[in-house]
C-alpha cells in the first residue's frame, strides 16, 4: 500500500473535522497528524518485518508436514499416478 503525503493530511483532516464539533480544527488537525502519521510509521515497519521473515517451508506443500507427505503417498499407491490413470 503506498501512504503519500496527501493521503496522510486528508485522513487527518478528516479525522480532525470529526472531532472538532464547532470548535476550532487547528489543534484538532494537529493531534489528528500526529495519531495518524504514527500508524502510518507503524504500518510500514510491519510491513518491512513481514517481508523480512524467512521461508519456513522451502520444500513445499508435499513434503513439509510428515503426515501429509504419508497421505499423498498412500493416496498414490491406492489409485496411482495421474499419468497412470489417463492411461499415458
């Protein structure tokens, strides 16, 4: 998701006309900047940890999980390939 900066000052001043109720927006707008200008920081340190984790299962699907490797093995050895049933 790309945060800008004028999708950052509109969610604020949205937030901050929300807020106000026939007050002045001035301080209202400020407080509202700071809030969302930490969760847009928050968000983008999450997603740069997301993206940094490792690959937990590099061997895939089939092989990761040793109850699921002997599933897909008797699942074969009972109706056999798919080659093998279409007949190539």
């Amino acid at each position: 998701m790309t945060i800008d900066r004028r999708l950052i000052f509109t969610l604020a001043w949205k937030r901050a006309r929300s807020m106000a109720d026939g007050q002045p927006v001035r301080p209202f707008f400020a407080a509202a900047l700071r809030a969302v200008w930490a969760l847009a920081k928050a968000t983008v340190v999450a997603e740069a940890g997301v993206k940094a984790r490792p690959v937990i299962n590099p061997a895939g699907w089939e092989r990761g999980n040793v109850h699921r490797a002997r599933a897909v093995a008797n699942y074969n050895a009972r109706l056999g390939s798919y080659t093998g049933y279409a007949g190539w």
